[in-house]
C-alpha cells in the first residue's frame, strides 16, 4: 500500500474505531521512551539509531503530532 492510499484509508476507509485505535495504538508502542545510552534523558526507542550514535529525544515528533491531535 503506498502512502497516498493509506492516508485515504484512514480517512475515508472501512475500518472500525477499534481497527483505528489499535493502528495508533502500535505506532505509539513503536515510539516508546528509552534511557538514553549517552545522557540522562528520555529518547525514542524507534526513531533513535544506536549504530550510529543517533538519539531523538522523546517525546518524538511522531508522538507530539499524536498528542497534539488528541487534545
């Protein structure tokens, strides 16, 4: 499924309120918070990369875009 078509499904999809709370449910879970391994912050375990010493502090911008759509 490319993008395009995923953005359509969600929006204008079949899907139940269950079927939607449980795909945000797996990206959440994806980008959960994780001690950083160089300072004493949170980081996002997903979008954090160890091989090279990349971290992303948590909250990500994929979990801001989700709190601020649930406000």
């Amino acid at each position: 499924m490319t993008h395009d078509e995923l953005l359509n499904d969600v929006v204008y999809g079949e899907q139940t309120r269950f079927a939607l709370a449980n795909a945000l449910r797996a990206v959440v879970e994806l980008h959960s918070p994780v001690k950083s391994y160089m300072f004493d912050d949170m980081v996002c375990e997903f979008c954090s990369v160890i091989d090279d010493n990349t971290e992303i502090a948590y909250p990500c911008s994929t979990i801001q875009a989700i709190e601020k759509e649930l406000e």
